[in-house]
C-alpha cells in the first residue's frame, strides 16, 4: 500500500529581524516562497497558516518538483488550513494553531 504524502507547501515564514525605533533589533516572521527562503540562506522556518514546524525539501532532480515544505507533526496537517490531513478530513474541523507553534 502507497503511505500518502502531504501536500507540498511552497510559501512558508521565516524569522528576520529589523532595527527598532529606540534602537537594537526585534524579531518578525516574513512569508517566502521556499525557493527564495533558500537561495537567502534562511534557517528559521514556520507554516504560514498554523506556524508548526516544517521539513524543507531541496530537490535538486532535472524535471522534479521545485523546492518544498511538508508540516513534520501529523497533528499540525490535521488541524492546519493547508495540511492534506485537514482537506481530506471529514468531521467539519476548524484550523487551529499548532498545539507546538514555533516563536
């Protein structure tokens, strides 16, 4: 039996930081296509929708698919709005939030 893959996720957030005002530096979350989320060489990630933790996958294969995310926890594609768990639900779920979102 085929084990299904979730849906590739091509957007995702990444953690950057921007001076403040008064001085020093705050952090903020930036939606990136996973393409440019790389080639910039960024290492925080989070989904855009539920803010879980994600896997990258760079395929670097002739004719394969571009650059992608997948959520790592089952119970994040559950209950997040771009998760394959989630569409494929149902049970009238609503999205929600990681229980474990990443800061």
């Amino acid at each position: 039996m085929a084990v299904e893959r979730e849906t590739k996720l091509y957007d995702v957030e990444v953690k950057r930081r921007r001076t403040r005002a008064g001085g020093g530096y705050e952090p903020f979350w930036k939606t990136k296509t996973v393409v440019d989320a790389l080639a910039d060489n960024d290492t925080e990630f989070r989904c855009k929708d539920c803010h879980g933790v994600l896997k990258l996958y760079k395929t670097h294969k002739v004719g394969g698919p571009p650059p992608y995310a997948e959520h790592k926890s089952k119970d994040d594609s559950e209950y997040c709005a771009s998760g394959l768990h989630f569409r494929k639900a149902s049970d009238g779920r609503e999205p929600r939030v990681s229980i474990a979102p990443v800061e």
